[in-house]
C-alpha cells in the first residue's frame, strides 16, 4: 500500500469523546490522519487544544498513535473540546457537543500556511465551521493550498452547527464532496434542490457545485461513488459492527489514499469499504492492524 507519500492534512476539531468505557481521541481529523498514516500517507492532523490536563492526554495520545503534533495551536483562553458519546445497542453513536473550545478559534498563521502550500490533499468538514474565527482560518487553508490538491468536503451535519450557506460555500471550495444516505436529502431541501434518486442528487452536486468527485456512503450498505467519467457502487462488507465511530473517517482516508494514486473508482471504492469495515468491527476510531499488518488485516474483511 506504500508508495510515494503524500502530505494529508486533517483539518478541523480535535477533542476527547467521552465513553462509558472512558475517554478517546476523537474529532474526524485525528481519525482521519491516523488511517492515512497506516494506508503510507503522512496523515497530519491540524486543530487547536486547550492548556489543559485533556489537552495533555490528546497530545499524548497523539504520539501513541505515531501522529505529528507540529500543527496542534495550544489554547490558553478555552477548554480542550470534548464530546459525550452514547453508542445504542445497533453501535451508532450519538453525540452531545461542548461548545465555545480550542478548536473553535484555529488561528491562520505561517506554519500553517506553509502545510497548505505543501499538502497534497486536505479533509475539512462543517462542524469545525460553526464559528467565525475557524470557518475564516479553515477557507484560508483552503485558499493557500496548490490548485491541483485534493481538496475534500466531508460533510458530517452534526447537532444545529451547519447552514446551508456554509455547506454551498464549503463544496465551492471543495474539489470532492463525501456525504453519507441521510445527509443527502438534507442538503438537497436546503439548496432547493430536488431530491429523486441517490445518483440523480450526485449528479446534480457534481455538476452544480462543479466537483470532481461526490461519494455518497451508505452505512453496511456499501456506498456510491460519481465523477464525470465514472460511476460505481459498492454493496458494502459485512462485519460484526462493534461500533461506528470513526468508521466513515476510514473510509474517506482510504478514499483520499487511492484518488491520490488515481487508482480507478471501483478499486477505491472497494478498497474504502474495507477500512470503514474493518475500523467499524473495532472499538473507537483508531485501532491497530493485527500483527501481519494493514494489509493482512484488510484481506481478513469480507
């Protein structure tokens, strides 16, 4: 799976997901960055964390997981974000979100606008838009990076924090757009769009929005991928779900990972199943290969 490495780069909210089980890493860009590490990527997580004793153990955690934390922005005004976490008994989370932390005031500065100007692809989402201060940094990010980068919109609504203006004006700044079955009607109502088939709607966002590429997952039920040139669905890997967190953040790594390498959609698609599968059959976001190695573990699936 190593070939050349990319720079992907992770942006957005890092925070602690509170467990029954305990506390976690979370936040889509660690989840996100750790996976592409393991796909041969340099997975870089770019986000903002409180002075503080969680602080502390996200950045340990961090470096347990073999991530950079070069572009961690410490916080000595607000808390380290955190998350409560209630999984139900099909292992779907629901999540209550603190509101006014670190990660809400991602500050634009040098550093990170040199990671931009190097980054081969970046992932940003809705929530880490909610405020003013990072919505400004997140497009700025954006905007520095080279015209030729990847740059994917994974949408993850979450709570009230997303309008339908910062969603339009997220995929303007977009060149790939990941959503999964229950987020795209939403969106369609919201852009006034109407909404006939899962494919007619990503089309009409591949077109409207002029994106490269629109995926569109849809649970253990696989997943559909559409670009100009190509369309392809997947029926999905059955696996014994221990719980989902994470599991889309999987597969958008492994999507990232093999459009990098311009592999053709089907073998992307095939292969982002697998992870989010994989990572899905696993407790948390951020599980390690069996001993054999990524590759051993994959082969396992379906």
């Amino acid at each position: 799976m190593v070939s050349e490495k990319h720079i992907v780069v992770g942006l957005g909210e890092l925070l602690l997901d509170l467990l029954a089980a305990g506390k976690q890493l979370g936040g889509a860009p660690a989840n996100f960055a750790y996976i592409t590490s393991l796909l041969g990527d340099e997975g870089i997580p770019a986000s903002r964390l409180g002075e503080d004793v969680l602080g502390a153990e996200a950045i340990h955690r961090l470096g347990e997981l073999g991530l950079s934390t070069e572009f961690i922005q410490k916080d000595s005004d607000h808390p380290t974000g955190t998350v409560k976490v209630v999984v139900d008994h099909t292992g779907q989370p629901c999540f209550e979100i603190s509101e006014s932390v670190a990660w809400d005031f991602l500050a634009w500065t040098p550093q990170w606008q040199s990671l931009a100007q190097r980054a081969g692809a970046i992932c940003f989402g809705s929530l880490a838009q909610r405020s003013e201060t990072s919505r400004a940094t997140i497009r700025k990010f954006l905007h520095a990076t080279r015209p030729n980068a990847l740059r994917v919109f994974d949408v993850n609504l979450r709570q009230n924090f997303y309008t339908a203006q910062v969603l339009a004006e997220s995929m303007e700044l977009a060149s790939a757009v990941k959503l999964n079955h229950e987020e795209l009607p939403r969106i369609m109502r919201l852009f006034e769009l109407e909404h006939r088939s899962e494919e007619d709607s990503a089309r009409r966002l591949l077109s409207s929005q002029h994106l490269n590429l629109v995926c569109i997952t849809r649970g253990t039920n696989g997943s559909l991928l559409i670009s100009a040139n190509e369309c392809t669905e997947h029926p999905g890997y059955k696996v014994q779900v221990a719980d989902t967190v994470g599991a889309g953040d999987a597969f958008t790594a492994a999507l990232v990972h093999g459009y990098l390498r311009r592999e053709p959609l089907a073998q992307i698609n095939d292969t982002a199943n697998r992870v989010g599968a994989w990572v899905a059959s696993q407790s948390g976001a951020t599980p390690a290969p069996k001993p054999g190695g990524l590759k051993q573990t994959l082969d396992e699936i379906g």
